[in-house]
C-alpha cells in the first residue's frame, strides 16, 4: 500500500471523527453538563467549585473526564494503528477493520491506568501540544492572569520557568507512551517506563532528529495560530 493511500485513509477517519465529536459527542456532554448545572442552580461562577466537589457533582465530572480520555485515546489508537498498517509491506487493511480492532487497545485504559492515562491525555498533551493533536480536547491553556501576576516579582518568573521546565520535560519523557500503549498494550505505568527506556537506547542523531521535527512542528503551528489570529474567518 502506498504511503499516500495510508495519509488518505487517516484523513477520511479524522474528517468522520471530528463530524461524530462536533456532531454528537460535544452536543451529549454540553446538555448533561448544563442539565446538572440548571438542576443545581449555579449562576455564573457561583459556588461552581463547590457544588462539583459533592458527591453527585464529583462523579458526573469525573465520568465526562473519563469519557473524554477513553475517545481520545481510542482517537490515537486508529490513526498509530493505520500508521503502523501501512509499515508492513503488502498488508492490506481497510479503515472499518482499523476502526473496529482499535476498540480493543481501550483494555490498557483501566483502573490506575486509566486515572494517570486521562491526565496524560487530556491535561499534559493538550497543554503542551506539541506532535499530539487531538479532536475531543485540542488544547489546554492555563488562565493568562495567572502568569501575570507571576511576572511582577522575581520568584515569580523563576517559578513560571520552572511550570515550563516540568511541562516540557515530562512531555519529552513519556513522548513514547501512546506508542507503547497502544502497539505494545502496556498499562500506562509500563509504557512510561518503556518511553524512558526508547530515549537511552535512542543514538544522538536520532535524538537530535526528533527534538527537531518537533521545534519545527511547534514553529509551523505558532505560525499559523499568529496568521489566523490576525486573518479572523468570516461567518
């Protein structure tokens, strides 16, 4: 199979991907997230903290984050698994087929695997977004109020670059764990050990050629964030 058949392929799942998220997943957690709110009676940013730490407020939010990570995970699970098709010279696959053998790599997704898994996915990830894109939670941003009045003193840009410092490192370290999650069916605890390992048995070269592609990813998307900022789509 052509490489070019195995790009198509991905599209064609990200085009019906993106349509089944925006188009029924986000409109099912939007209304049983505002049902509940209705139901609680917050108003604005009133008591909101509170009322989700009860125990009915606590599960529902858990399950939605829950639910969020298993589709992204089950995201990356199709589109490494199509990459990896395409690999195996003469395999033939169609995307039904990867789209149906995917449900199974959910099964490394449970008990502590899916608590730490869902913060990777859904927090780490999106943060730094960087190579990992995905439909369900595109990115995370933390509030610029926060680093402003982190700028007005010294130890408070010492402890901005520390945030990115950790950020960062994290990510370039546990870099490899969808991969080992999803092509391995390691738990996430095993495949961020396994992502540690990749890295010491990496040559420099190699090393130096990931940490390139991706400044260039992360330059490419800066780029293009400024230019749409400026250059605002219309209705």
């Amino acid at each position: 199979m052509s490489l070019g058949k195995a790009v198509k392929r991905v599209l064609w799942f990200e085009l019906i991907w993106k349509l089944i998220i925006l188009g029924l997943v986000n409109p099912l957690f939007r209304e049983i997230y505002q049902t509940y709110v209705a139901s609680a009676g917050i108003r604005f940013n009133q008591n909101m903290l509170l009322t989700f730490l009860d125990l009915k407020g606590g599960l529902l939010f858990l399950l939605l984050f829950l639910g969020a990570a298993l589709l992204i995970f089950y995201e990356y699970s199709v589109i490494i698994n199509t990459v990896t098709l395409y690999r195996r010279q003469g395999e033939r696959f169609t995307l039904p087929h990867v789209m149906k053998s995917s449900l199974w790599n959910l099964g490394v997704m449970r008990g502590w695997s899916l608590a730490a898994g869902s913060l990777y996915y859904i927090l780490l990830l999106p943060l730094v977004r960087i190579g990992y894109v995905n439909t369900m939670v595109p990115l995370v941003v933390i509030p610029e109020f926060v680093f402003g009045e982190m700028r007005k003193t010294t130890l408070g840009v010492a402890g901005m670059l520390a945030i990115y410092a950790v950020e960062y490192i994290t990510y370039l370290l546990l870099l490899f764990v969808p991969l080992c999650m999803i092509l391995g069916h390691r738990l996430f605890g095993a495949a961020a050990a396994e992502s540690v390992r990749c890295w010491k048995v990496l040559r420099w070269k190699q090393r130096l050629l990931i940490l390139g592609s991706l400044v260039v990813w992360e330059r490419v998307m800066t780029e293009i964030s400024r230019y749409w900022r400026r250059s605002p789509l219309g209705n």
